[in-house]
C-alpha cells in the first residue's frame, strides 16, 4: 500500500533552480532512509541525496552545495531542492525509501545502503536543463 508520487521537474536553463516533490503515502516511519536517485537516457540509475530517520543528510559529490533533501513526516512529503542547475543534471529523478522497521544506523549514510534495500519507488519526474 506505500505509494510514492514524485512532481515538481521541468524545462529550465542552466543556473536555474527547481524544487521536486516526493508525496509518501501508507508508510510506516520509524527507522528509515529515504533518497533521491536520477537516472540519465542510456545510464544507471544513481544515488544523488539521502536523509535518514535520525536527520543525517548526504549528497553525491556531484551535487554538493546545489542540493538539499528535506522532510516533512507529519505532512508526508520529501522535497529535493535544486539550484544551479548544470546540463549534467537533465535525468529523470525519482524518490525512494527503505522497508519500514530496519535499522539503519550502522550505514555512514544512506548512499550506502545497498540499492535493493530501497523497497519503494516513485514513477519518476523529468528534469531537462538546457545549455
């Protein structure tokens, strides 16, 4: 019954910002990791940004300083925002948690669980940046 819904992707210009949402409905909280993943045409899905149920937060090296995961639990939403976009970031994006009950305090952060523990995934939401 978990069901995750991404939105908020576009078209938008180099050095643009844009704010994607993650709607989280029928999950259990408790001990979790929760992240944003992208996944470019002809690549791997990749692992961009995370935040644990302890309020860590990590980021690929590749978007520090641009990206920030947040939460909000009680209103059952994950938001990535995303400034200074760079071409490098058009990807479909999609939002992603891990089964409810596992503990994940042993991992450094959530770009280390491994990608199958990711239990539940959204559809995806386009983002294009252009040059």
């Amino acid at each position: 019954q978990v069901q995750l819904v991404e939105s908020g992707g576009g078209s938008e210009q180099s050095g643009g910002s844009l704010r994607l949402s993650c709607a989280i409905n029928g999950y259990k909280y408790g001990s979790y990791c929760m992240a944003w993943f992208r996944q470019a045409p002809g690549k791997e899905r990749r692992w961009v940004a995370g935040i644990r149920s302890d309020g860590n937060t990590n980021y690929a090296d590749s978007v520090k300083g641009r990206f920030t995961i947040s939460q909000d639990n009680a209103k059952n939403m994950m938001w990535l925002q995303i400034n200074s976009l760079k071409p490098e970031d058009t990807a479909t994006y999609y939002c992603a948690a891990t089964l409810e009950g596992k503990s994940y305090g042993g991992f450094a952060h959530c770009g280390a669980v491994p990608l199958a523990d990711y239990s539940y995934w959204g559809q995806g939401t386009q983002v294009t940046v252009s040059s």
